[in-house]
C-alpha cells in the first residue's frame, strides 16, 4: 500500500530543518543604529523596491531622502552599513535584484515565503559578505550556475532555496569556494542527475544537507560518509537505487537520517547501525529494505523516531527495541512482520507518544506493557491478527487521542466500549472488522465519548439497532456504521448530532421511511464548516482504501450513505435541505414515488445514485443545472420520459440509465418521439458490478478519484 502521494508544487507547511533554523538564529543578531546608511546602499535597496511588482507597502517605508536604516526590514550596524534584510512573509512579487549582492556589509539576507520569481542572482552566492540566504518558499526558477574556479573563499554558512521552482542538474563545483558552508536545504525543487558527490569535500564543516522532494536519480554517494561533521541528511522522496552504502555509516556524527520514498533496497546491517550512536531520527519508509530489524538498534540509545514503513521487512521485533528508551516516535505500518508483541517491554518506552504497526501480521493478545506508555497519543494495530478481549488497562491510557483496532479478531464490543470510555481525549476511535456476529450495545454504561469526532464500527457485521449511546456525542463529525446487519429505522435523535458530515449507514438491514429529521443535520444543510474541523488533523493518516489517506477531518467530503437497506415510501421532498451534500447514495432499497424537484437545489452535489429501487416518474428536467454532478445513477427504476439534456447529462453512459423501458434519450436506442420503445440494455450484474461501473465513470472522470473511497461496497479504515 502506497499512502497518497504528496503534492510536489508547494505543501503548506516548512520542511522539517530545525538544525537549519538553529545555525540562522545563531548567525542572526540585532546591532544599534548609531548613524545612517550610505548612498550607495540606498540605491541598491530602491533598485531591488524597482523590482517588485507587489511590495507588500515596502515603498511606504522605503523612501528616498530617509535613512535606509529606518525601512521597514531593514538592520544596520553601529557605522550604518546595512547588515540585514529581512522581508519574509511580507507577499512580495517580482524578482530579486542583484544589486542586493552589492551591498557591501551585507551578512544575512531572509525572504522566504514570498511569491518572488526569475532566477536567482549570483551576485548573492558569490557575495563577500552574506552568510546567510533563506529565499525558501518562492517561485524561483532556472538552474543554478557554476561559477568559476578562480572565485576567491565566499563566506557563505547558511543557504536555504527550498521549496522553489529550480531544476536541471545540481552544480558538481559551484560552491568550491564555499569552504564554510554548514548548512544547505534545496529540498522541494525539481533538481535532477546525480546525487552531487563533492559535498564533503567541498564544504568540509557541513552539518545540514536536505535535498528531499526532488528528482534526483541514481544510488548515494559513499563519499557522503566523510562528512565528519554531518549531522542531518534528509535526501528523501527522490528517485534513487541501491542500497544505503557501507560508507555512509562512517558519518557516525549524523542524527537525522532521513531517506523515505527513495526506490532504495537492502538488509539494514547490525554493525553497521550500531555505528550511529547519535542517531535521532532513522527514516527509511516507503522503500524496499527487506530482513529484519537489527538486534542492534538497541545500541541507538538517543533514538527519538524510527520510520521503517512500507517496506517488506519481516521477523519478529527485536527485544533490544526497549532499549531505546528515549523513543517518541515508532512506525513500522505495511511490513511483513510477524510474532507476538510480548517480546518488547513497552513499559521501557515512557516517552513514546505514536505507535503504529498497522498491516503486519501480529498475532496474540495486544500485550498490556503498552498500556504502561502513558504519554501515548496515537496507537494504531489495524489489520494484523490480534485476538481476545481488551484489556482494562487501555484505560490508563488518558492522553489517547487516535485509536484504530480495525481488521483483527477482537471479541466483547461491549466491554471493549466501556474500557474506552474512560479514555476522555479520544477524538478518533476505529474498531470495525472485529466483534464479529455480536451485538451492538445498547447499555447506559457506555461512556459519553465526549471529545470523538470521527467513529466507525464497520464489517463487523453486529446485529442490533442504532445505539442510543450514539446520540450523546456531541461533538461527532463522522459516523461509519456500514456494512453490519443492524435493523429497525433511522432514529430520529439522528438530527441532534449537529457536527456530522459525514454519515454512512450503507450494507444493513434497516427499515422503514427516510425520516425528515435526517434532512434536518446543521452540517449538511450549511455550506459552512467547523472553523475546527478544517484546522484540525489526524495525529496519524485515515485511510479510506488501501491507496488513498486523509491527513484532516474536512478533506472527507460531506456524504449521505444509505444504500443496501430496505428503506420503503417515497424520498423526502425536505432532501432538497441538505445543500452542501457533495455524495448522496439511496440505491437498492425499496424507494417508490418519484425523484424529488427539491433534488435540483443541491448544486454542490458531485456523486447521487438512485439506482435499484422503485422509483418512476420522469428525472426532473432540471438536474441538467447540477453543474458539478460527475457521476450518475437511476438504473433499475420504472422511471418514464425523456432524459434531461445539456450540463453534466451529456457526459454520462448509458450504464446510468439500465433497466428503465420507458426512457428515452439521444443516448439509448430509444429516442425520444419514436413509435415504439425497445428494451433499455438491462443489466443482470450483481449490486458490487454496479457500484463497480459507477466508480469506474466517476473516477474517470474525477481524475484522484476522490469520492472513490465513498463508493466502493467493501471499505477499509485503517
């Protein structure tokens, strides 16, 4: 399994450089000003306000005749030379002028997270003076030039150009003259070639090398294993080969070492890992590293986060794990690893705060020491084979925030709800696919649940109603009960939950009319969403599928699900209410009446079946102003007369409309005025072949497929 893979034009948040910021806070500080800058200054600075097609209201500051140490973003020292610019975030368009290289006393010049374009000027790198450039988060593009060999010593320490536009081969000599270079971040561009072999050589004093989120190729350099002094090396997220070289552990300084989503492979070494007795951060995720984990990642005592998965490693986890006592951090999801738990002493863990194993193959009880991790916030064992009741001891767990058990062999939902009622941080609770054949509690004593905001019990399948227990979560947003064998109606407290979005009921055995009160939900009659809820992200990723995640509640669309049941009588007219509905699925049940005109007011709508029921009449001419409507389905009617035409409708196949004689369209063999109406090609597939076929028109159309997940009869929530 693939998680989604991240955008590569620019994500919303800095990548993670911390050694970086630390090496700018230490080469930043604030002089006095004393006397004022020179005219030459001056005119360099206008020069650069002359560049910039959006200033941010810099011209209201930066105005000839006033003393350039009195801008806005601008620090001199005790003799007036101007030694920093600092305009970040400041929403400046246009280009970086080089005559910001010519001032002459110039040492550390921050303009990130700007919208500046154009190149960027080699008079900054080849500067007497600077020390420090962070131009990150632009749009700067071109390639970065060499310069020549008989460029004197520069004494740039800091440069930061990530998350710009640059690409074309990284320079193998440009910064020869950089010997005291210490930290480089050209993470998210579009660089591609070789990974550079001449770091270490040179820029001997270099601790922070971050080339993640590029296009680089090929396999690592060995020569990175001389950087005595490297300390960080992120090179994550390119599209390397091969394995981590033996000489790459001869770095034995390093602390973060960081190289996911890279195409690499091998066996991780005991002797070789062991070497790395600093290390803080060990992140190999998403690649092809197979064998087990070393006994001796014991030895890495300092280690704080271990990344480790999607890989195909296998074997039991080490017991010399515990060791790592300082471990916050341990995520070894989509891997080959087997045994049972009990061999790791969690107790010895006080500080680990997310644990995730999901997809494994596990097997035992989940043991009890874990409970002793009391800091623990994320705890994820979906999908492996743990069996046997929960123990109560979950309970002591009260920073709990995201639990997900699905996809095991637990018994006892009962118990299992009122252990997990005493944790009151829970937001994030998924225990479908366990319980299986039991029968959902309708006890008092299940605990409040205060602060969920996502529950799924799904695929279990339990027997029972729509617990009342439900309607005292108050701050709920989504609510999975598909695919169980619950019966009665749809009560009608449903309309208190005042936050779902997000309600699928889908794959039961439930009865009796749509209520109104379910067109009656605040969050699917308003546009607007949880000021919350969109701020808001899951300490670890939800995945719908198996290939598709979501990192926050409101990337979910808002969705109505209530196929596969037995509802009866006709759909409300009140459904036209729920306006900001993105997904409406009422197919196979036994709906009669006709398709409400008030369906015409959900203009947000993107996906609505309706196929298998009972339902005749025409299809309101005026669905045809659904603008955003990408999949449609009314097969497997006793709908009449002509289909809408124009919009949306001239998009969709004849598949949306099976098994409804008395229809006709420019697209059936029926057209509309004709004498006789043949057959409309009935379709004699299961109820997946036809949620197969929709999905198939929808994704196709909707490219990512977003609403896929939503669709799809089988569902997995890890």
């Amino acid at each position: 399994m693939q998680p989604l893979q991240l955008s590569r034009m620019r994500y919303n948040e800095k990548l993670p450089i911390s050694s970086l910021g630390i090496a700018l806070v230490m080469l930043m500080s604030l002089a006095a000003i004393t006397s004022s800058c020179t005219e030459q200054e001056k005119a360099s600075l206008l020069k650069f306000l002359t560049g910039l097609s959006q200033d941010g209201g810099l011209a209201a500051s930066w105005r000839n005749g006033t003393d350039c140490c009195t801008w806005e973003g601008i620090t001199c020292s005790m003799d007036g030379t101007v030694t920093d610019v600092s305009l970040a975030s400041k929403g400046l368009q246009g280009y970086i002028s080089p005559t910001v290289g010519s001032l002459a006393g110039l040492l550390r010049l921050n303009l990130s997270n700007n919208m500046l374009s154009s190149g960027l000027p080699q008079e900054l790198v080849s500067s007497g003076s600077i020390i420090a450039i962070d131009i990150s988060f632009n749009r700067l593009d071109g390639e970065l030039h060499e310069m020549p060999s008989s460029t004197p010593v520069r004494p740039l320490k800091v440069l930061n150009i990530s998350s710009n536009l640059f690409a074309g081969q990284f320079p193998s000599s440009t910064w020869g003259a950089m010997k005291d270079l210490v930290a480089l971040n050209a993470s998210n561009n579009s660089f591609t070639g070789q990974l550079p072999t001449h770091f270490c050589t040179s820029f001997p004093s270099l601790v922070v090398l971050e080339l993640s989120y590029n296009r680089f190729r090929g396999s690592i350099p060995p020569e990175l294993g001389s950087c005595s002094m490297l300390r960080v090396l992120k090179v994550g997220h390119n599209n390397l080969s091969g394995t981590l070289p033996d000489e790459l552990f001869n770095a034995t300084s390093l602390e973060f070492l960081s190289f996911p989503r890279s195409g690499l492979q091998g066996i991780l070494e005991d002797t070789y890992i062991a070497k790395l007795t600093f290390l803080v951060t060990l992140d190999l995720g998403e690649n092809n590293f197979s064998g087990k984990i070393p006994e001796f990642i014991g030895h890495l005592k300092r280690l704080e986060e271990l990344y480790l998965n999607s890989n195909i490693m296998y074997g039991e986890l080490p017991s010399t794990l515990a060791n790592c006592t300082n471990l916050i951090t341990i995520n070894l999801n989509c891997n080959n690893f087997s045994g049972q738990l009990t061999k790791v002493n969690f107790s010895s863990l006080p500080n680990l705060m997310s644990l995730d194993l999901m997809r494994n193959n596990f097997d035992g009880t989940i043991p009890e020491s874990i409970y002793s991790c009391r800091k623990l916030i994320a705890l994820r064992l979906s999908s492996n084979k743990f069996h046997g009741q929960l123990a109560k001891g979950l309970g002591n767990l009260k920073s709990l925030s995201f639990l997900s058990l699905y996809n095991n062999n637990l018994t006892n939902i009962t118990d299992a709800l009122q252990i997990l009622g005493s944790s009151k941080n829970l937001s994030t609770l998924l225990i479908g696919r366990n319980f299986r054949h039991e029968t959902m509690p309708e006890d008092d004593t299940i605990g409040s649940f205060e602060n969920i905001r996502f529950l799924g019990i799904s695929d279990c399948p339990l027997f029972g109603k729509i617990p009342f227990w439900i309607s005292k979560i108050a701050n709920l947003e989504i609510l999975i009960l598909s695919n169980n064998q619950l019966t009665g109606s749809i009560p009608a407290w449903i309309k208190a939950l005042s936050y779902v979005f997000y309600l699928d009921i889908s794959n039961n055995s439930l009865t009796g009319e749509i209520p109104t009160t379910l067109t009656d939900m605040p969050m699917l009659e308003s546009a607007k969403t949880d000021a919350n809820s969109n701020q808001r992200v899951f300490i670890l990723p939800v995945y719908p599928t198996l290939s598709h995640q979501y990192r926050q509640p409101f990337a979910f669309p808002k969705l109505l699900d209530l196929s596969n049941n037995k509802f009866t009588g006709e759909i409300p007219s009140t459904i036209g209410q729920l306006k900001s509905l993105r997904s409406l699925n009422l197919s196979f049940n036994n709906l009669t009446g006709q398709i409400p005109e008030s369906t015409c007011n959900l203009t947000s709508l993107q996906v609505l079946d309706l196929s298998n029921n009972n339902l005749t009449g025409a299809i309101p001419a005026a669905l045809d102003s659904l603008h955003f409507l990408a999949a449609f389905n009314v097969s497997d009617n006793d709908l009449e007369g002509p289909i809408p035409s124009g919009g949306q409708f001239n998009t969709f196949g004849t598949s949306s409309f099976d098994g409804n004689t008395k229809l006709c369209g420019s697209m059936l063999i029926h057209k509309c005025g004709s004498a006789e109406a043949p057959p409309v090609n009935v379709l004699t597939t299961k109820q997946t072949d036809y949620k197969v076929a929709f999905v198939i028109a929808f994704s196709t159309f909707f490219g990512v497929g977003v609403l896929y997940d939503q669709i799809v009869l089988s569902r997995y929530f890890g």
